[in-house]
C-alpha cells in the first residue's frame, strides 16, 4: 500500500517532551531528516481542507488600522494616521488593536484545525511545550508550512509590522531584514509565566488571539523602565498586540485563571544582527519606511 505524505507524516514517532526540552540531539535529527515531508504534508492537508477553512487575510485585521496603513502605503505621507492609532503604555512600548475581535474567532478556527491536523509542529524551545506552541518562519524545522498560513504570516510582517515598527524605531532600518515568529499559549498549571528577559529582535510584535469572551487573569506583560525605576504590568485585551523594541526587558507573569494564546514576531538584520545600543532620532524619509527589503531570507534563527 502507498501512503500520502500526509500518511506518512502522521504515522511520524515525535520526540519525547523531556528530549525537546533538554534539546537531544535526536530532536535535531527528526526535523533535520522529516523537513520536506512536513512541508509537502502541509499542503496536502491544506488542499484536502480547502472547502473547510476560512480565508486568511488582511480582513480580519482592525478596519481603522487597516485603512490606515493601506493609505500610508499609497501615499507615505499619511502614515501619521497610523501613528495616531498607537499609544505609549511604557518607554518603548506601543499598544493598539490589532486583529477585529469579532473576526478572530475565524482565525481562532483556522488554529484550531491545524492544531487536530496531526501533523508534527516543532515547539518554540524553552518557551512553551504544549499543542498550540509552534513554530511560524519557514527558517525553523517543524514550522506551520500551511501555504495560505504563510501568505498570511507574510502579509503581518511585510505589510503591517515592519513599516509602523519604522515609523516608531526609526533606527532598525537595515536592521529589519529577516524575520522570526511562534506562537505561545499560557494556561494554569503548565508553562505559565516567562522570567524578565529581553529578546533577540530589534523590534517585536506580541499580538493576543484570545475572541471575546475568553477571559483570563493573571498573566500580565511586566515591562520595566530602567529610567524610573519601575514595572510597568500590562494585560492584553482580544486582537490587541504590543510593539517595542527587543531590548526592553520585560517578563510574563504566571496566568492564575483561563487560557492566553498570541503570535510572536520579531523582525533582525541579516545573521541576527541589531541596532547599536543607544541609538535612537534617526532622520528616515517617510518613503523609505514603507518598503519591503530586496534581501533575501537567511536561514539564520535566533532557537
């Protein structure tokens, strides 16, 4: 009998929870040698559900900042509008509604059909080792290689987080180049909390997927400000996300009730590289904001 890639891709034996959270080398080998068959089975999964699945695409994006920013894209000019729509809730730190809330519950359905898909995902290592923890850049074994998933996860960087991360750090240009991202999900009694770091971006999205009406406690962002000398806790509301630079430190408290689930994206320059420290008030014309990089994706990811 001739199994399908997504047969044989379910049939696969995943590495224990203990071998990916101590990083065995057998772990390493199972991406390393079962990579071209997840993909492959990924589109075929994506083909047998097509009448099944919801349509990934900027709609389900907030109306005001996705008129906003197509406005800015046509004319750079206006992109003020777009940062109208962002408020400083910590030095460095921006929040604004991302997704429409009423619209994630299509997304939250697209998940929740890639989650019982049976395909193996890699988790993002020390993070969180449960279902809905996965990887999303193509430069990651064991990414979500779901076709339309990934022109959406495209169109999240390309369109949206790199040009407003510009327009509030204007000092990443050329340090933005190459790009990361996973998602993570909190619930009691599991990997709860996160312990105050920074991260290897120049800039990061942390965007919530939880719909209306699922409700948590707990589970605040801390971010600190070294200036005053403070923690400054701050919660996510449904489809709203948070954009600061890498180097804020910051930490997730333990969640006490509920479940919290988010896309994490980061955007870096070519091999890792950031912005010098200190660096900020960079003069950059508003029409090179609104640009997508020539470079090509390196195969360089930060775990």
């Amino acid at each position: 009998m001739t199994f399908t890639q997504l047969q044989q891709a379910r049939a696969l034996d995943l590495p224990t929870r203990e071998a990916m959270l101590h990083r065995a080398p057998s772990v390493q080998q199972f991406w390393n040698t079962n990579n071209q068959l997840l993909s492959n089975a990924w589109k075929e999964w994506e083909a047998s559900e097509k009448d099944n699945l919801f349509i990934l695409d900027d709609s389900l994006l907030d109306a005001k900042l996705r008129n906003a920013v197509m406005q800015a894209w046509e004319n750079p000019e206006k992109e003020t509008d777009v940062k109208a729509l962002l408020e400083e809730v910590s030095p460095d730190v921006y929040q604004f509604q991302f997704f429409d809330p009423e619209r994630l519950v299509e997304l939250r359905a697209y998940l929740e059909k890639v989650w019982d898909a049976e395909i193996a995902l890699r988790p993002p290592y020390g993070i969180v080792l449960n279902r809905r923890g996965a990887m999303l850049d193509e430069r990651s074994e064991g990414y979500l290689a779901a076709p339309s998933f990934q022109a959406f996860y495209r169109m999240m960087l390309d369109t949206y987080m790199r040009p407003i991360a510009r327009l509030l750090f204007p000092e990443i240009m050329g340090y933005d180049t190459q790009t990361f991202g996973f998602s993570i999900h909190y619930q009691p009694n599991t990997d709860t909390s996160i312990r105050p770091h920074t991260d290897a971006s120049a800039v990061t999205l942390n965007i919530n997927l939880n719909v209306p009406g699922e409700t948590f406690t707990g589970s605040t962002v801390d971010f600190y400000d070294v200036k005053a000398g403070k923690v400054n806790p701050l919660t996510f509301k449904p489809g709203s996300a948070m954009l600061h630079r890498g180097n804020v430190p910051h930490a997730a408290q333990p969640i006490t009730s509920g479940e919290r689930t988010n896309f994490v994206l980061w955007l870096y320059g070519n091999r890792g590289q950031m912005p010098p420290q200190g660096v900020k008030g960079v003069n950059v014309d508003a029409r090179e904001r609104w640009t997508v990089p020539s470079q090509a994706l390196d195969n360089f990811a930060p775990f």
